[in-house]
C-alpha cells in the first residue's frame, strides 16, 4: 500500500478499516492508526471484551505498538488517526507518549477527553499538548458506532424475548 499521499481521509478509512476488526470480534468498533512521515508505525482496534482488559482500547494497542515498532515510548512527530475521540485513559496514553497529532472521526459527548467533556490533551497544566483535527469523515465513523450499537440492543432484546418465550413454554 502506497501512503506516500495519504490525506486526513484516507488513515481515517484506514482506521475505520480497522475499526471493521474490532466488530467482527464483537467489539466495539474503534479503530486507531499511528503515523510518522506518512508511514504506519503502529494501529490498533478494540479488544478489551476478547482480552478481558478495559485498557485494550484502539488507541492503546496501536500506542503500544508503535512503540515497539520505534523502540522508544516517545511518539515524536507521530499522528494517531482513531474513529472516535479518545476517552481520558486513551487522552493520558496519548500525553505521555508525546504524539504531536491526533485527528479524530466522531465525537464522543459522553467521556471524550479531546475537547467534547474534557480536553486533556490540550491541558496547559500538562507537559505536552497534541494538536487536535477533529470531525474527519466524522458521519461515517459515528454511523459504525451507532448501528453497533442498534444492531446490540436489538439481538439483547431478541434474545430477552426468546428466553420470556422458552419460561412460558415450560
């Protein structure tokens, strides 16, 4: 794959590609690519249900493996593309690893820790402060999240009224 051109758009349909991971799996779908002079360094999507792990998010794997990949846990002049804003957990990773750049697709009004609640990735108190890009290709990734989790609530209630249906039966 030649990324040499990649626009904002192009490593967001590369993070929701990702993302597509994450929900054949059963998980939630967020993806996360990390990128150093147009060159993945390092991606991720959700595995905190399979791993047990509430830590497994998108970004964290795709943090942890960059830093693998550049054998240094500073992230320097590296930008994380992820589907949705990062969660304050995801916000500190991000912090610490010094990534100069985070863009993101949809905004998450519930803990979002990049300017929707919080913004701790722009924290003056903070030793580091990222560049934010928000809303990129931002309908699209809030459509994944959202139709995951349509399609969950419809199969829990499916599976509720199977389980009514099987107690009246016996």
């Amino acid at each position: 794959m030649n990324t040499e051109n990649f626009t904002d758009h192009d490593w967001m349909q590369y993070a929701l590609s990702l993302a597509d991971k994450a929900e054949a799996l059963g998980e939630i779908p967020v993806g996360a690519v990390l990128v150093k002079d147009n060159h993945i360094v390092g991606e991720g999507w959700n595995l905190s249900i399979v791993e047990h792990n509430a830590c497994a998010h998108a970004e964290v794997n795709a943090i942890a493996k960059a830093g693998k990949y550049l054998q240094n846990y500073r992230l320097i002049d590296c930008t994380l593309y992820v589907t949705l804003e990062p969660c304050p957990m995801c916000a500190g990773a991000i912090v610490h690893s010094r990534i100069k750049r985070l863009v993101y697709g949809a905004g998450d009004y519930k803990t979002g820790a990049a300017g929707s609640v919080f913004d701790l990735v722009r924290h003056e108190q903070l030793n580091h402060q990222v560049q934010v890009t928000a809303g990129v290709d931002a309908e699209q990734c809030a459509t994944k999240i959202s139709d995951f989790f349509k399609r969950r609530r419809k199969e829990k209630k499916a599976l509720k009224k199977e389980r009514n249906d099987e107690q009246k039966n016996s």
